[in-house]
C-alpha cells in the first residue's frame, strides 16, 4: 500500500478557495471553506469531504500522467505556494 498524503492541517488550501469553479460550490464567499473550522483548521465534515479534497482519491484521475510520488510532489509544491499566499 502506498503512503498517504502528507498533510499538515495547516488549512492553506481551505482558506484558498477563491478564483477556483471547481471548488465555488465550497466557497463561502471569502475563499474560506463553508466546512473549515478555523479555530482548528480542521474540516468538519472530514469523513464526507468531496472528492476534490481527498489527493489520494483524486489521484485516480491523474494516474495516467503522474505516479502516486511525482503527484505527491506536484501538490506538496501547491502546498507551499497556498501556505506562502495565505500566511
């Protein structure tokens, strides 16, 4: 089995919605996520999450292109730029 995603929980990318139609439906009209608590940076609906926020489960559609380290890599690189922009 491979290794899961390294998250942090840092919340960058839940505070980073803006500009995205992919995620508009999660925006609660600041770029912050409707579900993130941001006492936490947790999600509370974590468990039901949509599948745009599961990496290893989206990675399912980019397998063809990248395998699991390089779009490991490629969204931990997204991570630092959303961490560097948000704080």
């Amino acid at each position: 089995m491979r290794e899961a995603f390294p998250c942090t929980a840092c919340g960058a990318c839940c505070r980073s919605l803006d500009g995205s139609p992919l995620l508009a439906a999660l925006d609660r009209g600041d770029g912050v996520c409707r579900h993130l608590d941001e006492e936490t940076n947790l999600c509370r609906i974590y468990d039901e999450r949509p599948e745009i926020c599961r990496v290893e489960d989206m990675h399912r559609h980019f397998a063809d292109r990248f395998s699991w380290p390089e779009y490991v890599a490629l969204n931990l690189r997204a991570c630092a730029e959303l961490h560097t922009r948000v704080y």
